[in-house]
C-alpha cells in the first residue's frame, strides 16, 4: 500500500493507504476532519472542495496518494482560534447558508478566488463559484458574504 | 462511490513511466485525474496500476520557443490560461477558461485531456485549429504527431502501446492571424455540446489563410476544411463568415446525437458556433 505524508492544517501525517482511498475520505475517515463533505461524489457540486498546496480541488475526485507531499488546508484550519476567517466570519454576518452543507466547499472556493482576486467584482465572483452548488440560497447572500470577506481584508490589509 | 482496488505509483521520469506502462499492460496513466478517477468511481475503468506522472518536472513546464510554444503534458489548465506565452493566442485562453470550474482547472491537464480524447472536450478543437504538434514517448523513442492526425475517434488517439503524451507544440502566431474558441455547452457538465476554435490570417483585407475545427461534434474532433475553403482569398467581412458558416458539418461525416442534441440542431449550432468563433477571431463580434 502507498504511504503518503501529508501537511494538513499545519500537522503533519503520515499513513499506509489503499491505492483507491480518495482524499476526501482520507480528510473524513481518517483523519477525523468531517467538515469537508461529500455532496455529489461525481465532481459537480464543491461540497469537498480543499486547498492542495494553496489550489482549490474537489477532494472527492482525486486519490489520497496522489496528495502525497502535499500542503492541504481545509475548512478547519481556517479560523485563528476562536477568532472567525472572514469569510466565515461574512457567511455568518451576511446569512450565507441555510442547511450548511456546500458552506465549507463554498469557502474553500472563495479563498482561493480572493487569493488572487482580492477585490472581485460580483460577476467574477458568481464566475469563481462555478464549481460549486447551494440548493437553499439562490447564492445572493454567498456572494454577499464573499463581499464582505473581501471588504473586511482589504481594510485590514491596508 | 469507491474505484475498485488499484496499486498506485508514482513515476520520477518519463523514462520510468514508460518502463512501467510497457510491464503493466492494465496500468493506465494517471496526471490530474479529473477524467480517469470519476470513471473508476463509476467502474467504467478498473486498471491494475496507475503510474502518476502529474509530478515530474519535465512534463510540467510552459516556454517560449521562439517560433513556438511548448506546453509540457501535465502542465494544468489553470497553469496555462495564467501563462505570459500564450496570452495572445485567445483561442488557448478562451477554451481553457471555460473548461470544468476553478478547482477542475487546478488539477486536470492538458496532456490528459488531449490522451483522453474526450470527443467534447475543449482542447482538441483548439490544438486543431493552431496547427499544433503532439509530443509522444514510448518504448521507441519519441515522436511528433500533427493534431489532425492525432484525434482518431471515439476515446481514440494516435498514440500506440506504451506511448505517452510529453508535450504540446504551438505554433507562434503570425503576423495578422487570429484566434477564437467559442462553445455551446452542456450546462451542468460545462462539455461542448458544440465547441468550435478557429485560427483566420488576414493579409490586406483578404482571408490568407484559415482553420476551423470543431469538437462535440463528431465522434473526434475535427478540421472543416469546407469552411476553411469558403474563406480563403475573401474579404473579412459578416457576409463572408455567414456564408462560409453555413458549410460546416456538411457531407461525409458522422454527427452525434445524444438527449441533448438531436443531429440536425447539433449540425445547425455547428453553423452558428462557426459564425461565432470566427467573428469573434476578426473582431467583428
């Protein structure tokens, strides 16, 4: 069986895995991280969106083994301590989610938009959620909470 | 959904990844992976063995060549839509940009997706219209593979046993030709139900020179070059793309049909896609 090492969140870890384990359930079963979810399970939907080496990628649909030597972040290493990351912190403020399940995914994705867009636009950040679907909100308050996220860290940055 | 049991190993060199595919004659090749893991999800595939190769370093790299550039195989389509060298080849960056999503764009890679031969993905119709080369190793050596020769059918390349895709050759643009990508897509999947790339040299006015390729919509994709012909020595005119438009998907060829698309409203987007690309390539969009 494969052995990977992998940094998630800042720990590393190192495991024997089955050449077949996809890395969502590696983050899930194995390593107790279940705020990443599986929503469609056919690459569709962002449910399990993480960050590999600062990329936004569906979990879902790549194997652990192929994250060997990587830098994973997930939704749990986000927050600073009890202190929110804004887009969560937006999500919150803005009523970005209903029922919660694509949240995680939708905040993976944003990140990474506003790794290298720090001040979208509304379009390009309806373009940047392409890759991933909210059944409850109709995705005006997501992009709202993108909007303030992106507010909230050009201030503190400036 | 779970893939069936499957050994994975990662090759260092290219050389490697061919020894390994050469004794494993189930093993596939594994690079982004945004084809092949979601149809051993679906058991559609089940190989033995995958031989990753996303991360060897001399299949991932984009540079200029001078008269060309060269896209090594597992370069992402992320990496190539963000790259100075192709910027100016629009073709290139309107395909790649709208290929999957953000985090497909992340992993999967222009060497798998052409390998793949996905008869609606993006790329092929884009290669075909730049006139670009394939790079391919094996355990003869290497070779290079003209696009038009490369896209042989349904899920059907050139490439033999044992062969890789190693790189992507473009052709620099010359002076006073064009480039478009323009597609109707299947809206949750983002495939081209029809995808059309073109590539128009104008030269005092007149069309010198043109290339009009299409995917989604035959079982490969492919060159019309019956309206590449309607084109030459015309002035760059709405008239004159209409008129050449209306040729494509004409004759012998075979059209998909599917429940998106019944054959004869695929043959008529293949018309509109083709007025659309091309007007977008003369800017008169």
């Amino acid at each position: 069986m494969p052995k990977i090492t992998v940094t998630v969140n800042g720990t590393s870890h190192t495991s024997e895995v089955e050449g077949r384990l996809l890395l969502v359930h590696y983050l899930r079963d194995t390593l107790h991280l279940t705020g990443t979810h599986v929503g469609c399970d056919t690459s569709s939907c962002g449910a399990c969106t993480i960050h590999l080496d600062g990329k936004a990628v569906k979990s879902c649909s790549m194997l652990a083994a192929q994250a060997d030597g990587s830098t994973i972040t997930t939704i749990e290493g986000l927050a600073t301590g009890n202190e929110l990351h804004p887009l969560q912190e937006g999500f919150k403020e803005e009523h970005g989610l209903q029922c919660g399940f694509c949240t995680p995914g939708m905040i993976m994705c944003a990140a990474d938009l506003l790794s290298h867009n720090p001040n979208p636009s509304e379009q390009e950040i309806r373009e940047g959620l392409e890759g991933n679907i909210c059944r409850c909100t109709g995705y005006h308050n997501i992009v709202r909470a993108i909007q303030y996220a992106a507010n909230k860290s050009l201030v503190v940055s400036e | 959904m779970i893939p069936s049991s499957v050994d994975y190993t990662r090759a260092s060199s290219v050389t490697e990844a061919i020894r390994l595919l050469t004794d494993n004659p189930d093993a596939k090749i594994l690079a982004g992976g945004h084809s092949l893991i979601p149809a051993m999800k679906l058991r559609l595939n089940a190989p033995s063995l995958l031989i990753d190769i996303a991360r060897i370093p001399e299949l991932r790299f984009i540079s200029d060549e001078g008269d060309k550039v060269v896209i090594g195989a597992a370069s992402t389509h992320h990496d190539i839509i963000s790259n100075e060298a192709v910027q100016d080849m629009k073709a290139m960056i309107e395909a790649g940009e709208l290929i999957g999503d953000t985090q497909v764009r992340n992993m999967g890679t222009l060497g798998g997706s052409i390998a793949h031969a996905d008869p609606s993905a993006d790329w092929p119709a884009v290669l075909l219209a730049l006139g670009a080369s394939i790079q391919v190793q094996g355990p003869n050596g290497e070779r290079s593979i003209a696009a038009n020769e490369f896209f042989l059918g349904f899920f059907m390349t050139a490439l033999d046993e044992g062969e890789i895709v190693t790189a992507i050759h473009i052709p620099k643009l010359a002076e006073g030709q064009q480039t478009a990508y323009r597609k109707f897509m299947q809206p949750a999947s983002r495939f081209a139900i029809v995808g059309c790339g073109v590539s128009v040299t104008v030269e005092g006015g007149l069309i010198k020179d043109a290339k009009v390729a299409f995917t989604g919509v035959s079982d490969a994709a492919f060159l019309d070059e019956g309206v590449a012909a309607a084109l030459i020595e015309q002035p760059v005119t709405l008239e004159t793309i209409e008129a050449a438009a209306n040729a494509a998907a004409e004759g012998d060829i075979h059209i998909n049909e599917d429940h998106f698309s019944s054959q004869a409203y695929r043959k008529h987007l293949a018309k509109v896609y083709a007025k659309r690309a091309l007007a977008g390539a003369c800017g008169l969009d």
